[in-house]
C-alpha cells in the first residue's frame, strides 16, 4: 500500500495495490500494524456505512468528546471527501483539502482527531464506509457550515445546484464559533 500526504499536516491518502485478472480482483484494504506504523493512531474501534445520493453533502462533522479519527473509503460510487484542521497548535490549523475518492481508484483518506470531516456525492449514488478510533458520541458532535466563506472550500456541485443536507448540516455553525482542538 502506498501513502501519500496531502498538504495537510498528518491527513494521508492510502492507496492500496489492487490486484485484478478477468475474475475479479483483489485488494488489502486495512492492516493494522501498518496502518498504526504510518498514523501513530489508536486503535480502529468502530465501523460505519453509508448510502447516499447524488448531491447529498454529509457535514463537516466532528465530535468534542470521544474525538474520532477516521479512515473513509468508497466501495460505490465517486464523492469529493474533504477534511478541514481545527487545531488550533497547527501550522495548517483553518485549512481543508479535498480529495476524490472513489470505488474506481480505491484510495482512502485518514482524517484524524482534531479535524472535521464530509463529503459530497458526485456519482449517481455512493456507498462510503469508515473506520473510527472512537464511538459515536452524538451529544458532543458539532457540524460546521459546509459552505462558510472563511473557509472556502471549492465543492464540485453537480450543475451548480445547492446540496442537499440534513437539518442538522442546515443549522450548522460558522467555522469563528465553532469549538476548536488545542
């Protein structure tokens, strides 16, 4: 598997080798000795798998308690993933990058603690699954605006048309009031 860094301080894109005849393929997705060697992470803990639509936006999502580290990938589908540092002891502390991750080019993102985390469907559908370092904690999560303009992030809109978001991700706060990560 090779890893890439992004320019973002620790959030890496692992790209794992797929080997593939006309049987199908093959393809080591996760190792945890690996994987802990490259991150210094804790421990993977918990699985989850979504299914979305095209145009659905699902964050920016972080939670204070139980902080989360996170290790996505699509399995179906295209979606622009981005992660956006909130520590504020970080030189890239206020910026985001966004990466393509699909089921076509098998890359995954390590998002970790201390950093929010979505992504927008660009597919006609998309099947995302994640592993995370801690449980879901939904009293402590905060979502961040997906389109705050100190953050400007640069989301491929589907013929420009606005995204569709849950009520939470509606009512979500500014990037200046949300709770930061020393």
């Amino acid at each position: 598997m090779q890893v890439v860094n992004t320019k973002l301080n620790d959030v890496l894109i692992f790209e794992p080798t797929v080997f593939g005849d006309e049987r199908g393929f093959f393809m080591e997705t996760y190792r945890a000795d690996f994987f802990t060697e490259q991150t210094g992470s804790k421990p993977l803990v918990q699985d989850n798998h979504s299914k979305s639509a095209q145009g659905i936006l699902r964050g920016l999502h972080y939670q204070l308690e139980q902080t989360q580290g996170k290790l996505v990938r699509v399995i179906q589908g295209s979606v622009f993933d981005v992660a956006v540092d909130l520590r504020q002891s970080s030189s890239t502390y206020g910026q985001w990058v966004g990466v393509e991750l699909s089921a076509q080019n098998s890359r995954q993102l390590w998002v970790p603690e201390g950093f929010a985390h979505g992504f927008y469907v660009t597919s006609d559908t998309a099947e995302f699954v994640y592993k995370c370092t801690d449980y879901y904690h939904p009293q402590s999560e905060v979502s961040i605006s997906w389109n705050d303009p100190s953050l400007n992030i640069d989301w491929p809109l589907v013929n420009g048309q606005a995204p569709n978001l849950s009520a939470k991700d509606i009512a979500g706060t500014s990037f200046a009031d949300a709770p930061k990560f020393k």
